[in-house]
C-alpha cells in the first residue's frame, strides 16, 4: 500500500478554492502535491518514492478517470461533517502503463503530518478476474440464448435455480418465473 499526503493552506480556510502544497516550503500553488510516498510505490508503479514527492498525483490518474477522482477527492476534502471515501482509478507507471488502484481517504487531517492521507492498493489482478468473469458471462448468455436446448443453473444444493435461458418457456409451456418450482430430473409435462 503507498500512502499519499497533501496540505491545504489558508486559502482553503477562508473559503476560497482549495490550494493543496508538498509542505517542502515551495508556494502552494498545486492542488493534490505527493508530500509523502511510501516504499510501496516502487513495487507497485516502479517510482521511487522521492521521483513522485513534489508532483501532483492527479497528473498520474488515466483521462478516463480524472473527473471522478478529483471529485472524490474534492467532496472529501470540503464536507462539512466527516467523510470518508473509496475510489477506483487507474494510476500511470513508470514505464507508462496503468495499475488499478483503489484509494481510502477522508476528510480528518492528521496533525502530525500536517495534512490528509490517501491509502491506495494495487486491485489490477481483481478489476482484470471481474472483467474476465462479466465476458464469460456474456458469451454465456450469448449461447443461452442461442440454443433451443433448456440450460438451467442451480445453487450448490441444488434447490434454487439461479439461471434458465428462453429455451425454457418453448419446452415447459412456462413462463421462466415458474423454473424454481420443476424437478431438474424429471421430465418436461409436454
């Protein structure tokens, strides 16, 4: 996990538009500067730590999905009450290709380091298993739909039925909704 912190000044005190800085004594100028990085980031992105202290971590999120983390971060930083938030995004490499992250924060700074921390993980094998599990369901469904032999899918216990293609309704004379109440091993009522 690699940890990012930023600071906002007076400017966001008073109300104006948030101003976040590195807290290395240069202006604050940028919004959402890496004032920390932890070892982490080497392993999961291939910076070293010191290479993304001092740049602007939304320099990193892929076009797609700047709007949204910004947002997010954003809403977090300026609620009234306390916020915490998770989101998902892909952040750059060093070799320009993109890991998934998922990124924790919340509105609460931390005193002693004079700012917010943003927890992010590295879940690129997961978002690729779920991308992987939704096309297998389609062509699935694909099939399912294609064929005039009833598919059924089942609970492991075998006593709920959890998927019928359309197939159903030709063999059965029945409407879909009524598969839960058949016997898988008995025979069609035709």
């Amino acid at each position: 996990m690699y940890l990012i912190r930023v600071r906002y000044d007076a400017h966001f005190a008073a109300g104006r538009s948030p101003r976040l800085h590195s807290g290395q004594g240069r202006p604050p100028d940028a919004e959402g500067d890496y004032t920390y990085v932890n070892a982490a980031a080497k392993h999961i992105l291939g910076f070293d730590p010191t290479e993304l202290v001092g740049t602007n971590a939304f320099e990193y999120v892929h076009s797609e999905d700047i709007t949204h983390v910004r947002t997010a971060f954003e809403q977090t930083i300026t609620a009234d009450s306390f916020t915490e938030t998770a989101v998902r995004y892909r952040h750059r490499t060093d070799d320009g290709a993109y890991v998934w992250l998922a990124s924790r924060m919340s509105n609460v700074t931390d005193q002693a380091i004079d700012g917010y921390v943003v927890s992010s993980r590295d879940i690129s094998d997961r978002v690729a298993a779920e991308r992987e599990r939704w096309e297998v369901t389609e062509r699935f469904h694909e099939l399912a739909s294609a064929t005039d032999d009833v598919l059924w899918m089942f609970d492991q216990g075998w006593t709920e039925v959890l998927f019928v293609n359309p197939a159903f309704e030709a063999v059965y004379r029945e409407s879909k909704a009524s598969a839960s109440g058949l016997d898988p091993e008995g025979e069609a009522d035709t």
